[in-house]
C-alpha cells in the first residue's frame, strides 16, 4: 500500500481577483472628481479678486493719507500731488491679479468645465441623467439690453477689472491734478512793543531844555 504522505500537496489556486465596479461607477466617481477640480478652481478665483478689492482699497487709503503733507512732484513738466501717484500705483498689483485671474486659473476652470461635460455625456450614454456643466454652462451669460450681446464669464471678468482700474485712473486724475499745497498761516508769536510811559526823567528833561528868555536877572 503506498505511502499517502509521500504524495505532494496539489498547488495552491490563484487569488480571485476582485470584481470590477460597475462601469457606470467608476464614471461616476470620475464626474464628481471633475467637479471638485471645478470648485477647487472657482473658489480660487474668487480669492484672488478679494484680494484685488482689498489691494485696491489700501492703496486708495494710502493715497487719503497722503493728501494731508499736500507734496507736489513734477512729472514730465507737469506737477502732480504726490496722492496721485499713490492712488495710479495701484494699477500695477490690479494689472498682476488680472493675469494670474484671466489668463491662468479662468482657462484651467474652462478645462475642468470641459472635461466635466464631457464626463456627463458618458453618463448619459450609460442611462443617468447629468446636466450640471451644461446647464451651468447655459445660463451664465446674460444679454445687454441694448445690443442683445451675450456677456459671458470671460466678458464679466473683464468688466470687473476694467470697473475697478477706471476708477482708480478717475481718483488718480481728480487727486493727483486737483491737489495743490495751501499756504501755511505763520503760527509764529509776535511780541508787542510799547513806547515806554512819561515819567520824572522825561519831565526834568523838559525843564533843562525850557528857554530862558523870560527870566530876570538877580538884582545886586
């Protein structure tokens, strides 16, 4: 009779793999990864133009501040208040989030936008129904009155900082043209002089100095 524990152990199976989601699972954990990129993009940008606002602001305080010394500079022939300058010099951060707004994060927002349209099409295929990117998509613009133009979120953003930089050229104009230096008032006491009182010196003055052409001469 053989030995039964001379006969090797049949190999161990192979792992199972695990099951694969659904394919309209895994889609949907891609449509709602898509939307947190938009929301992530979206908050971003409204970040960077409260930071714009409060930049703007400060400079503008900054200019008031400055109206109170009243110091005039020549530029190019022309004096301007030294306010003015401040409150121009905004321009320069305002031109720096405008960049970093319109031309950075406003593009990588449409590409999220995008791709997150394009993620609801597949869901659409697979029987769900998303429309979020394109309703979203649909009602952001908004027509001018007159000219019946849409203005979409590209166009608002411009009027946005044109507003804002055109406001500061105007306060920059009345307060660098308008502001000149007052003349200071002389604060400076001044003593009063007095002309000094009669007294006996004055009177025996007048004595001495009284002709003696009426006086008579001592009799001997």
């Amino acid at each position: 009779m053989a030995d039964l524990n001379l006969v090797p152990p049949p190999p161990p199976y192979p792992p199972v793999p695990a099951a694969a989601p659904p394919l309209g699972a895994g889609q949907i954990e891609i449509w709602k990864k898509v939307v947190d990129v938009q929301q992530h993009f979206n908050d971003l940008e409204l970040r960077i133009r409260n930071f714009a606002l409060i930049v703007t602001g400060a400079f503008l305080g900054l200019g008031g501040y400055a109206i109170k010394d009243a110091g005039v500079v020549k530029v190019f022939g022309l004096e301007v208040s030294i306010a003015g300058l401040v409150v121009v010099s905004a321009i320069f951060p305002l031109a720096a989030f405008y960049f970093m707004d319109r031309l950075w994060y406003h593009r990588l927002l449409d590409g999220s936008v995008y791709a997150g349209i394009e993620a609801e099409t597949a869901l659409k295929d697979l029987g769900y129904k998303v429309d979020l990117g394109s309703k979203i998509k649909e009602h952001s613009p908004f027509k001018l009155w007159l000219s019946k133009m849409k203005i979409r979120s590209a166009t608002k953003m411009d009027l946005f900082y044109a507003i804002l930089a055109g406001s500061i050229l105007l306060i920059a104009g009345v307060v660098g043209f308008g502001i000149r230096p007052q003349p200071v008032a002389d604060t400076t006491p001044k003593v009063a002089t007095m002309a000094p009182p009669a007294g006996p010196t004055s009177s025996m003055s007048n004595r001495t100095n009284k002709p003696s052409g009426g006086s008579k001469a001592p009799s001997r």
